[in-house]
C-alpha cells in the first residue's frame, strides 16, 4: 500500500530528474552535459516505470524487486557513462580521451565480471543477486572515479565553477550511495527498513545539478584549491 | 569484509565531498554584492557572523521558494548544523578550529542573505507579471 511520502517522493524525484533536461535545455548546455541529461532521461523513465510496478504490485512484491534492482543496475551504468564524459570534458586539452573512453569499458567489463564471480561463489540466487552486486560495486567504483576525477581537477587546475560543483555533488551522491548499499549488505534485513532513504538521496543528485546548470554561469570561475583547505 | 571495508570508505568520502560542496556554494556566492535593501533587512554590513544566519533563515522562509534554490539552501543548513556540531565538540579543545568554524558559519549566513536577495527579486518579478496580466 503506498502512502502519501511515497507518491511525494515518486512526484519530487521525477520533477527534479525533469528540472535538470529543461535547465540544459533553457542554457543551452544539453549538447555539453549530454550524458548527464541522457542519464536525467532514462531516470525519469525508469521513476514512471517504478512506480507503475509499485502501484501494481506494492513494494515488498518479487516483481517489485527485480525490477527495482536491475532498473537501478541499468542507471548507475548510464551515470558511470556520465561520469566518463565528465573526465572527458577535464582531460580534453590533454588529448587522451580515446585512452579514457578505452579504460572506461575496460573497468565495467572488469567490475561486472569480478560481480559475476562474487556472486557464483556466494548464492544461490545468482540472477537476483548479480544486480544487486553489480549496482553496488559500481557505485564504489564511480565513487573512487569521482574521486580521482576531483584529484585531477586539483592536480590540473580547473577552474569552472559548473563542472566543479557538478562532479562534488556526483561524488556526494556516489558515496551516500556505495555507503547504503554496502551497510545493506553487511544487514540485508535493513535494506527494505531503510524506506525512504535511498529514494530521498536519489532526489539529491538532480537538484544539485539543476541548481548548478540553472545557478552557476558557465563562466563562472572558482579556486579548487581554496575548498580542500580548511585552516587559513 | 569487503562490505563493511566499502561503507567505511564510503562514509569518510561522503563527508569530504559534502563538505567540499557546501564550500563550493558558499565561494560561489562568496563574491555577490548584497544590495543596501537586504543589508538593512538581515543587519550584516560587510562581514556576516554565524550568530545571523538563524535570523536570515526565518527570513528566508517567508519568501516564496524557489525548487533550483533548494539544494543550496538545504545543504548549508546542514553544513551549518555539522559546524555547530564541530564547534561544541573538537573546536573547544582545539582554538584554531573554533575561529575556523566562526569564520565558516559567517560565510553560511552571507549565503543564507544572497538567497534571500535572491527570492525578494524572483518575488518581485512575479507581482510585476501578475500587474501587467
């Protein structure tokens, strides 16, 4: 049985996903940030066909279930794509984004194999298992991604406020989300008591970047640097 | 292992990104020029101390709200309260962390004062269009 939070939450995250296109659009950033805007697309989507499935079947249902968790394996992989166009974006000068797309490819392969083989040794529900498997390891790997990307900002020195805040706020929403599923895999029985948490930090990661596209001109410069220091 | 090795990562990475954005947003607007309307307004002249941002925040919610303004405004809510954590905690043990926090929690509230300008002028612009309508 869905309660008013669930439609709330369901209604706000889709909004939000949509705010980011319409932003893009409005800025004339979609052709810029456009597997950020590919990835905001498939969310809403994905949102309407969650909540169909959850309106149908409730949420403690298997169908209910495996859709949750293989739609949200499909998500993080188009996110780790965003990801990748991100790191594109900051090597550009460089040069080097045949060998980034390259290694891309290489670490999912290489992350969804090792998921593979995690799960094989480990379960006997393989199928239901892998998704979940896959998803979680692919948010740390995007996680520690974004954290070399945010490593490589500093090293090189970017200085566009937009990408900055865009790849800060990935890194805030990777992490939130490494951290919920690897404590629900250290306590699966807390997974389905969490509730909202994972929906409500799913809400984070479309406003952030539609404050940021909406907010922040592309122009706009900051000191990299001056946010790692805490003490002046 | 491995999960509990991954939420342990995860957790310390978390606060370091939010941190680093709360910063983000606070430089970015670090650099706007209030306007003498809200300066009278909020009472922060030049400088802002962590003790208005209290204040400005009421403020704040009295003003329509705008859903791109949010994210910012709510993460500063929670920047501050984790730098009101730190300076009831660390910071009475460590001094330079106190004026650290001090200076941060000013900085929170100037943020707070340019959303503020930001909603009057976005309220402005409504009343404005709904008069020529």
């Amino acid at each position: 049985m869905l309660g008013p939070a669930d439609w709330v939450i369901w209604f706000l995250a889709t909004l939000f996903e949509a705010l980011v296109v319409v932003c893009s659009l409005h800025r004339n950033a979609f052709r810029r940030y456009f597997f950020l805007n590919l990835y905001m697309l498939f969310s809403v989507l994905v949102s309407v066909g969650q909540f169909r499935v959850l309106i149908h079947y409730g949420r403690s249902s298997l169908e209910y279930r495996y859709f949750y968790f293989y739609s949200q394996a499909l998500l993080v992989i188009s996110l780790y794509f965003a990801l990748i166009s991100l790191y594109s974006l900051v090597f550009r000068e460089l040069k080097v984004e045949q060998y980034v797309r390259f290694g891309a490819v290489l670490l999912l392969a290489g992350t969804a194999w090792f998921s593979y083989a995690a799960v094989n040794q480990s379960s006997s529900r393989m199928v239901t298992h892998f998704a979940f498997e896959l998803s979680q390891n692919l948010y740390f790997v995007g996680l520690v991604l974004t954290y070399v990307l945010w490593g490589a900002i500093l090293k090189l020195r970017e200085t566009r406020a937009l990408l900055v805040q865009v790849v800060l706020s990935l890194g805030v929403y990777f992490s939130a989300h490494a951290a919920s599923y690897a404590i629900s895999n250290l306590r699966p029985d807390l997974f389905f008591r969490m509730g909202y948490l994972l929906p409500v930090i799913g809400c984070l990661l479309p406003l952030a970047w539609a404050y940021a596209i909406w907010r922040v001109p592309e122009e706009a410069r900051i000191e990299p640097a001056r946010l790692a220091v805490a003490h002046r | 292992m491995i999960a509990a090795v991954i939420f342990v990562i995860s957790a310390a990475a978390l606060l370091q990104f939010f941190f680093f954005y709360c910063r983000s947003l606070i430089a970015a607007s670090a650099k706007q020029v209030l306007s003498a309307e809200v300066k009278d307004v909020t009472g922060i002249e030049r400088t802002a101390s962590g003790d208005d941002f209290k204040r400005v925040m009421q403020l704040l919610q009295l003003c329509p709200e705008r859903p791109e303004d949010r994210t910012g405004v709510q993460a500063i809510g929670a920047y501050f309260s984790l730098l009101n954590f730190l300076r009831s905690t660390v910071a009475r043990i460590v001094p330079s962390l106190r004026a650290w926090t001090e200076l941060e929690r000013g900085q929170c509230a100037y943020f707070a004062a340019v959303a503020l300008e930001r909603r009057i002028s976005f309220s402005r612009d409504m009343l404005a269009q709904q008069m020529d309508a």
